[in-house]
C-alpha cells in the first residue's frame, strides 16, 4: 500500500455524536423535549434529505430547509415562512452542531501511524467542500490530509466508482496501491472494492448494525490506527489471504 483514504463523518470525525447533542440542545429552545424517538427522526430526515441532495434534486441549503420541514412539525413547532428565515432557524442547529464537533481519539494516532509508513493520506466524503474542510480544521486533523475530495467538488458521490478514482489520482496512487476505510459498508467498503481498491470496514458504534452485510474476513480491530501498523513478516502471508478473500464481486451484490 502506499495511500490510505478515509471517510469523515462516523470515520475520522464523530457525526453521530456532535450531532446528537446539538439536537438535544436545540429541541428545549423549539418547543419540545429531547427523546431518543425524536433524535431517530432527526437522523432518519437528515439522511433522506441528505441524499436528495446528493442525486441533485435539492441544494445544499434546499436540503437544510427541507429537513425543517419534515421535523418542526414533530414538535409542533411552525415552519418559518420565508426561505431566510428557515435558514436562520437552521443556523442556530449549525452553532450547537459546531460547538460539539469533536474527532475519535484513534483518529489522529492513525493519520500519524499512515504517516510514519510513508503513505499518502486522503480524505473521500459525501458533503460540502467548505463545512467538510472546516470539520478538518477544528478537531486538529487537517495538517495531516494530503488530499481532502468532497462529492461537491469531484462532481459525483460515493458509490460511484469515478469517486474513489478521481481521489486516488489526486492522491498519484493506483486503486490497487490505496486502502479505504470507513464505517458504510456499501460507500465505503463495496464501492471501494467494485473500483479496485483494498477496503476494510470500519465498525464504529453508529454503523455496527451494518456489520452483517459483509464477510467478517477482516480480524476485528479496536482503533483504525491498528489496521494500518505494518505487519511482522510472518503475519503478512496470513493478512494478504484476508485482504483477497475481502474482495467481493460486484456482480454478486
């Protein structure tokens, strides 16, 4: 291997978590009282809207609105009428949200660990160029990414294959020379692969439930940054027999 891309949210940055405080946060000021029903809603309308974004039909604010939309009703709390006044509503979701953005504690020892192996770093994540960056910067990780690729600035999302493609070239590795990581099995584990590169999933609390999609051909790890230490010569031979036995036809999915 010489590169290794990550996701971001739920990967290297903890989506899930800073998401659910601000949420929790922000449904006192709305009216409403916090539950674990009401933030299942919460991320249930995130990502519907999230990828109506992602095939085109809503914009990157238009998606923010719409999930106002779909949730002030559960609180019944009424929808802002005009356009910049939802936004502003949103905004203040956007401060909490902000305010709780915190990495994993293996995020930063993996980067260092890719980087002690000599290999390019990337990042490869289904979001908008200016916030993903932002996310970089605040939990201390951007000095150590090479080649930062959003869906808004490749022009296509993960699971294109085109994707993971275009990120390798930037990165100046081939498919077969580049391992991803991240916690979707099929963006970032299925999709990877059906592109030509090694990937391995990465089970984090907030995608444990989609470990059974996949053959547990990869030994359990606890931190990201023990995937990428490099093996003793005589676990190497027994690794690459995994790594083989991980690459699924996309043809069978």
């Amino acid at each position: 291997m010489k590169a290794v891309i990550f996701d971001l949210d739920n990967t290297l940055f903890d989506h899930t978590g800073s998401a659910d405080a601000a949420v929790r946060a922000w449904i006192p000021e709305l009216g409403g009282t916090p539950s674990d029903a009401l933030l299942a809603d919460w991320f249930a309308i995130e990502d519907r809207n999230f990828n109506r974004w992602l095939t085109g039909e809503l914009t990157h604010q238009g998606q923010r609105r719409a999930r106002l939309h779909d949730f002030l009703p559960l609180l019944g709390h009424p929808v802002p009428p005009t356009e910049s006044a939802q936004d502003d509503l949103f905004a203040r979701f956007l401060d909490l949200y902000r305010t709780n953005w915190s990495a994993y504690p293996d995020a930063r020892p993996a980067l260092e660990v890719a980087h002690s192996n000599n290999w390019r770093v990337g990042v490869l994540t289904n979001g908008s160029t200016q916030q993903q960056n932002a996310k970089l910067e605040a939990i201390g990780l951007a000095d150590l990414v090479h080649v930062v690729c959003t869906s808004e600035s490749l022009g296509v999302s993960k699971p294109n294959p085109q994707s993971y493609l275009k990120t390798c070239a930037l990165l100046g590795t081939h498919p077969t020379e580049t391992l991803m990581i991240g916690d979707n099995p099929d963006l970032d584990v299925a999709g990877a692969q059906a592109a030509g590169l090694t990937a391995h999933h990465l089970n984090r609390p907030a995608g444990a439930l989609l470990t059974d999609l996949l053959p547990r051909t990869w030994r359990q790890k606890d931190e990201i940054a023990e995937v990428l230490r490099p093996l003793p010569d005589e676990d190497w031979a027994t690794d690459r027999e995994l790594i083989d036995q991980a690459v699924i036809d996309p043809h069978e999915r």
